[in-house]
C-alpha cells in the first residue's frame, strides 16, 4: 500500500513540474505591437464635460490624431504632460481620453497642468479602452487619417518620443 501511495505521489510530482516548467516557456508579456498598421476600432467615447458621445470614426478628418489616455491619479501622466502640451501647440490634434477617473479630478488636472486635447473623452469604467490594446496608462497612439495605428507608446512619452511623433506626422 505505501508503494502505491508513493507512485501517486511521485508521478503527481512529476506532472506537477513539468506542468511548471512547461509555463514557464510561455510568453506572458502583452504586446500591443501586432496593433500598428491595423484601424483603431469604432466606438463611441463619452465628453468629459458634455453629456453626448464622440464616435472614434470622426477622427479620419484629421491628417493625423495623437490619442492619449490618461487620468489625473497616474504620475507618469503628469511626468509626459509637457511634451503633449508642446505637441498641441505645433497644431497636432490630439484627443485625451480620461481612464477611470472622476470628472472633477480630470478637469482639475487639466487645469493645472494644460490642456493639450482639443477633444477630452472619458472611459470612467476603463472597458473601452481596452479595445485599443490599453492595459496601463499612459498610453498614446499615433493614428493616421485612415484611421491605421501607426505607433502606440506604452508609458509616458518623453522628448525623444515627442520628436518621432513630430517626424512620423510631418509636423516642423
């Protein structure tokens, strides 16, 4: 009986870290970067401070839209904050969307640091971010007036990123 006992046990053990071992070859980093090159998806995006809806679709009039999704609780968020105002103010069209955070938190963050978005959307819930690939913020996509993802940036953008925005959208 303690043979038997101890070939259960042994081959339990046995599956048990292959099993382990087998898991530990999985990639479990998320990529996003199979996303470029492919549309954003159509959806609808309430105002921050208007009680109507923006349908991401609206976005192919702009040559180029830089779409960031921020809140005012993420310290990166206000770390990148400069280099968007800076973007903004070489005329890129650039949308916030405020990721699960309160109106009057946002609104308070844009006015002390700027307002670089010339459309402010919220996702209160964090739900239909996820459709563009976010996991985190911040995060900024690069679109084109196709609406194709042309580079998304995980984490806060810096100057080196402000400039390749710059290139990659013709913008001096």
């Amino acid at each position: 009986m303690k043979k038997i006992i101890f070939t259960i046990i042994s081959i339990s053990l046995f599956l048990f870290f292959i099993i382990l071992f087998d898991s530990l070859k999985i990639n479990r980093v998320y990529n996003t970067e199979e996303l470029v090159g492919k549309p954003i998806p159509s959806i609808n995006l309430e105002y921050l401070n208007e009680d109507k809806y923006f349908n991401t679709s609206d976005l192919s009039k702009n040559q180029f839209t830089l779409i960031n999704f921020f809140s005012s609780w993420c310290g990166p968020c206000r770390k990148e904050h400069k280099y968007l105002i800076s973007l903004s103010e070489k005329n890129l069209k650039i949308v916030g969307i405020n990721f699960k955070d309160k109106k009057q938190n946002a609104n308070q963050f844009l006015n002390d640091l700027g307002n670089p978005y010339y459309l402010t959307l919220e996702d209160n819930t964090g739900k239909k971010s996820v459709d563009f690939g976010v996991y985190g913020i911040p995060e900024t996509i690069l679109i084109n007036k196709n609406l194709l993802i042309i580079k998304k940036y995980i984490g806060p953008i810096d100057k080196k990123d402000m400039n390749e925005i710059l290139r990659s959208s013709g913008i001096k």
